[in-house]
C-alpha cells in the first residue's frame, strides 16, 4: 500500500517530478559515458601497444634485459622455440633480431632500432603490415628491402624506392655498413614508434653479421588476453634460465593507468552521484514542507510516523530508481552506438599520436561497471 502511495504521490506535481527524473537521467547518461570514452581511450592504447610490437608476453636472455647488447642473444634457441611451441593456448610466435644501430639518407642521419623478423610469423603477432599507408610489406624473395616509419621518412627525407644506409656493430664490435631499399612506409598510433623503428627480412642480416640464425626476441600472441595469466606461469616454470615478461611486465605504465582509470572513475562516478543526492534531497525538502498539513491529518486518522517516514523514503526511492533506470538505457544505448561507429578524432591526430592513440575512439563499459551507481 505505501508503495502504490508514493508512487501516485509523485506524480501530483508531475512537472518538479519530471524534472528531477530527467536530472537524474541526464547525469547517469553523461557519467557513464564519460566512463566509457576514458575506459575506452585506455582499451585503445592498451590494445595499439600490444597490437603495435608488444605481443601478450615477450621472452629474451636475461643478460639481453640488463644491457641489450647484439651479443646478449637468446641461448639454445631451437630448444627453447620447441618448448613454447608445446604450450598452450599460444596462438602465434615471431623470432626477432634486435640492433641499435644509424640510418642515413642523403640529406640527413639519425638512430633507430633495425627489427630483423620473419615476415609472415611477424604478421601473426603485430599488425605493422595492415598499417602501411604506402608501398608493400616485406616480401621473402627479394634481398635488402625496408619498411620505416612515415616519422623517420620525413625526417631522414625518404620515399617509395629511397635507398638509406644502416650502420651498426657486428659480434665483434666492427661497424658494418649495408644498403636498404624502401619498399612500404607505415603509420602507426604512435609517432615515437614510427620515428625509431625500423623493419628488414632477418634472412638480410645473417649474412652481414656472418652468423648462424640467432635472435634477441622472442615474441607471443595468444588466443585471448584472458589466458596472459595462465600461459605465462607455465612459460615462466619450463624456461628458468630465460627472461619472460608479460605485457604488464614489459610495460607497467599500461598496467598503471589501467589501474589509475579504474580510480579516476570512481571517482568522477562518486561526485556525479554526490551531485544528483543533494538535487533528490531538495527536491524532497520542498515537498515535505508543502505537505505539512497533509501529514497532520494522516498522523491524525491513525498512520504513524515511522509509516510517513517510510512512504517519503519510498518516493525517494522510486523516483532515483525512475530516472536511474531511463539513464542507464540511454546510456546503454549510446554506448553501442559510438562502441560501433566510433568517435572521429582526427582533428587531433598529431596530438594523439604522442600518447599512441588511435583517432577514432571505441567508448566501452564493462557491464559490472553499470552497477557501481
């Protein structure tokens, strides 16, 4: 009985409740939204990072972690690749040769790091080929091919076709001088990356180096971030003498902002909801105080205090419930939307790209985090 009171009682003065109701909506819908562009901008950086070089979980000599010398090489190689290879749920493995090293044009010269790979397992595991915005990726019949970064080309001068000079240190400390040819050029969410890095066919560095197949870096895509844990614990136990690092190992400033999104929420949730309390609470007071009299006389014909108490409550109540119930299906639904289609950035690309952010953003919102309201 009280509920079916309160309910018809708020609706005596539909248009003050109407506006609390909308209030409350509003507020719900922009501070979930808001929620999910910052979840989102972090799942962006976290996913173009992995996507980018990082992988799920990373493995090299230790010696390799502390100098990241050209010496400091992955030992018993062959043996170590067939012992990942056997575990699960590993999805994909790209070997890599890791230099510091110069490049030159004819214009101008700066460092860079020269990534030897295997073309087709390195399409596995990154997505720098499906980031070429011009020429083509790698291919294994041709000798001394290139691709770099659209940063390092417009600082070095470079096109389609330009020839540029890679200088580094051998096993024993000799400089060794090779010539490349530019053959696709990318562009990834990140302009450092596309400043430093550059990609070449490790069967072209072998012979410059006068080595067997050796590698600094072995790199793993798994079939779901989900089973970064599980895959981790067993590489970590079967290869004790080797470094493996998760990506929230490889890059804790990731694993810190996740973490610090979480509580920038919270806390942004917190004073939304701080807000629509002190609206709901005067909303209620004015109510309260015009129906003085209509108290008077329910006290009067026998209801008690603590049942008037109770059906001002249960107003209260129903009315955050009304108007939290239609935010969360607007916001819901404006999530989808943008979650589908996107939110265009590209007025502020360059911007982005400092950070490694895409310029279309995927607002998203776990559905647990609809429930901390």
């Amino acid at each position: 009985m009280l509920l079916t009171l309160a309910w018809r009682n708020i609706w005596r003065n539909k248009k003050r409740s109407l506006i609390i109701i909308s209030a409350i909506a509003a507020g719900l819908l922009s501070g979930l939204f808001a929620s999910a562009v910052m979840f989102g901008m972090g799942e962006s950086l976290i996913n173009s990072t992995i996507d980018r070089d990082l992988g799920h979980i990373q493995i090299h000599s230790k010696n390799y972690e502390d100098e990241k010398l050209i010496a400091d090489t992955i030992p018993d190689y062959i043996s170590s690749l067939q012992i990942i290879k056997s575990k699960q749920p590993i999805s994909a493995i790209s070997s890599r040769m890791l230099i510091e090293g110069m490049g030159s044009s004819a214009t101008s010269s700066t460092g860079l790091r020269i990534v030897g790979i295997n073309p087709e397992n390195e399409k596995r595991v990154t997505a720098i080929h499906s980031s070429l915005i011009e020429g083509n990726y790698l291919e294994d019949q041709k000798r001394n091919q290139i691709i770099i970064g659209y940063k390092l080309a417009e600082n070095l001068g470079l096109r389609l076709k330009s020839k540029i000079i890679l200088s580094f240190q051998d096993f024993d400390g000799n400089i060794i001088y090779a010539a490349f040819r530019v053959t696709g050029i990318f562009r990834t969410e990140s302009s450092s990356f596309d400043k430093m890095n550059v990609f070449v066919n490790d069967t072209d560095l072998f012979p410059l180096l006068n080595i067997n197949p050796v590698y600094h870096e072995i790199v793993l895509r798994l079939n779901s971030v989900q089973n970064v844990d599980t895959a981790f614990s067993k590489l970590k136990s079967s290869l004790p003498s080797l470094s493996v690092k998760n990506w929230k190992q490889l890059a804790p400033e990731l694993k810190l902002m996740d973490e610090m999104i979480g509580i920038q929420l919270n806390i942004f949730l917190g004073i939304i909801l701080f807000a629509l309390l002190f609206g709901i609470t005067n909303t209620m007071l004015m109510s309260v105080l015009e129906r003085v009299r209509e108290f008077g006389i329910l006290m009067a014909i026998g209801m008690k205090r603590r049942r008037v108490f109770s059906m001002i409550i249960f107003e209260t109540i129903t009315l955050s419930l009304v108007g939290g119930l239609i935010g969360m299906i607007l916001a819901s639904g404006f999530i989808a939307y943008f979650g589908s289609a996107g939110i265009d950035l590209s007025a502020f690309t360059a911007g982005l790209s400092e950070w490694g952010l895409g310029s279309i953003l995927y607002p998203i919102l776990p559905i647990l985090d609809y429930f901390k309201f």
